[in-house]
C-alpha cells in the first residue's frame, strides 16, 4: 500500500489541516517517518491542499506492529 511520506517541515504545515469536521493526521510507520494515505488527496474536503499532498513523496507502507 503506497502512502504519502511528509518531511519535518510539510508535517507542520500540513499535520492538522482542518476543513470543517475533517482533519488530517499524520502518523509515524516504522521507520519512523510521518505519513498518511495516499487516498486522502481524492478526498473533497481536502481539495484546497491537494496540489501540496500530491507534492509529498509517496512510498510503501511499513507498519509498526504492536506486541501487547
């Protein structure tokens, strides 16, 4: 699953854009970077931002897994 992956500096503009009810959150994977689905681009409510969310690279998800 390919996901969007923010550098420092676009995770503190973008890390919670809000649109009304929505906001957008990005999370760290594995290798510790901040990323956040790709779908999200297509979102409508993301439309103001989706040229800067189509700029931020897109790489393969790798998931933290969480031992309990």
């Amino acid at each position: 699953m390919k996901v969007f992956k923010a550098t420092q500096s676009k995770y503190n503009i973008l890390h919670r854009y809000k649109n009304g009810n929505n906001m957008l959150e990005f999370f760290k994977d594995a290798n510790d970077n901040w990323i956040l689905g790709c779908n999200v681009a297509d979102d409508p409510a993301f439309a103001e931002i989706k040229q800067q969310l189509n700029a931020l690279q897109k790489i393969n998800l790798n998931q933290k897994i969480i031992v309990l």
